[in-house]
C-alpha cells in the first residue's frame, strides 16, 4: 500500500473526482496553497487529510510536503487535481513496491482535451515521477514546474493516468501559461548562459525522460521556435490525427512558445531598475491622488 498526496490551489472544480479517484488508498493527504475557492471546503467533506501551505515554487512546495508531513506508508503517490487515478494504475503501483527493484517510478500521462485524449502531439507516452520512497527523492525548480532529484534507481509503468488538463476552461489555462511563461523565459536565459546541448542524450539517452530533456534545451536555442514547434506537434507528431482538439492544442502551445520568447526579449533589453528609481515608483503608488 501507498500513501496518496493530491496537490491543490483553486481546485473546486476538480477536487472532489480527483479524491473519490485516490480513495483506493487509505492515507491520503490533500495540499492546499492557501484556495481563495472552495477547495479546502469540499476536500474536508471526505476523510483525509487536508493542509495549508503557502505556495513558494513547485519544487520547494513538493519538498515542504515531503519532509513536513507525515505519511502512513513509507511508499507515496503524487495527484494533482485535475489527474486521477485508476484502479488498473493503482494495483500497478501496488505490485511495483512489493517487487522493491527500484526507488521510484516514472508515469506516462494521457492528456485528457476538449473531451478527448490526445494521444499523438502531446508526446505520448511523457513521464512524470509519480510514485517513490518518500525518503529518496526530492524535488528542485525548474522553468515553472519542477525537476525530482532520486537518490537510487528508477523504473517505469505500464499503466497511466489521464490528466484533464483544461477541465477549468479556456480563460484558466491562457491565466496559468501567462503566468508559467514567465517562469519559463528566466529559465531559459539560465539555461542558454549556463549550458550545451548534450547530443549524447539526446540520440543516445538512456530513457525517455533524458531524451525529452535533451530535446528540450536544444529547442530553447533553435530560431523560429514557436513555428517550428507547431509543425513539430501537428505534422511530425501527427496531431492532424488528433481532430479539431489536436489542431487546438497545437495552437495554444505554439501561443505559449511565443510569450516565452517575448518575455526573453523582454528581460534582455528591459534596463534595470535601480534602487533609486524603485522607491521613487513606490513613493508615488502609495501617494494619494488628488
């Protein structure tokens, strides 16, 4: 058995599928960034758990979680609350720790949009660490989300997990990439300052997940990159199979490949602000008007 901890911010419209799916467990743990909605509320009708805690980053809110709150089981399971569990997934899961080969377990997702699962352009199958000792991985930032740190081998499951990954609607998702975009162009800066292109990974790389990686920082230095990506996801990927949502999908994430790149611009050329010229701009916030 495993604990389950499902990670929440404005989840009302989600959260109550997300925890009816996990109570195949029996611990589970719901980690709440402070909802202005009625998340905590509805969470608080089921029996598990239910926690606050400000949100930082992605990374340091998984790390909080993991050594701040205790588990019943030593094996743990991360939700969040537009993804679900399965009961094919779950006996998976179940099976793999009582095998112990590894100390954590990477999980394909299947991306749930515009009531279809969209098999070919999100690059399926994409893998997410999902479950794992509680006390061999942890996690660091990375662009907007983050990056798991394993101290001891991984493996894979067969099995996967379909992520609703529009289930709050259109207005919602462009609110979040806005926000993520930012996130993402300082990363990118870091990265193109700091690092190569590790070809070895990428042809050779030992799992899917250093290939993606790979191919992920040799796209940051391509030009063009927004179109590219959408001839890469629509034609090469062949999300023309997809349908309409395919064809949608492509174009937000091009939509969002372009913020990126503006925001780079933008941090780039933008002059600094010095100290001087920031309290003089926060003088004239607080300053009433006449």
């Amino acid at each position: 058995m495993f604990s389950i901890y499902i990670l929440t911010h404005n989840e009302q419209i989600d959260i109550a599928a997300c925890i009816e799916s996990a109570m195949l467990s029996d611990d589970i743990i719901v980690v709440d960034s402070v909802s202005s909605d009625r998340t905590v509320e509805i969470a608080r009708q089921y029996p598990v758990r239910v926690v606050e805690h400000p949100f930082e980053s992605h990374g340091k809110q998984r790390t909080w979680m993991l050594r701040s709150l205790e588990t019943k089981y030593e094996w743990v399971y991360i939700l969040e609350a537009d993804e679900r569990m399965t009961p094919e997934l779950f006996e998976e899961c179940v099976q793999a720790i009582e095998k112990s080969e590894a100390i954590g377990y990477y999980v394909a997702e299947r991306v749930i949009f515009m009531d279809r699962w969209i098999k070919h352009c999100t690059q399926y199958p994409r893998y997410q660490m999902r479950l794992f000792r509680k006390d061999k991985v942890w996690f660091t930032d990375y662009g907007h989300t983050e990056r798991e740190v394993c101290d001891g081998p991984t493996g894979f499951l067969k099995e996967t997990y379909p992520h609703y990954t529009c289930s709050k609607g259109f207005s919602r998702w462009i609110e979040k990439h806005n926000r993520y975009s930012t996130d993402e162009a300082a990363e990118t800066i870091a990265q193109l300052d700091r690092g190569q292109v590790s070809w070895r990974d990428l042809f050779g790389g030992r799992s899917e997940v250093e290939r993606r990686r790979a191919l992920k920082d040799l796209s940051l230095r391509l030009p063009w990159r927004p179109f590219l990506r959408f001839i890469y996801m629509y034609i090469l990927l062949g999300g023309f199979l997809d349908g309409k949502p395919g064809f949608a999908w492509c174009t937000l994430q091009t939509f969002y490949e372009y913020l990126i790149l503006l925001k780079v611009w933008e941090r780039r050329h933008q002059p600094p602000v010095s100290a001087e010229s920031a309290s003089s701009s926060e003088g004239e916030s607080l300053r009433p008007s006449p």
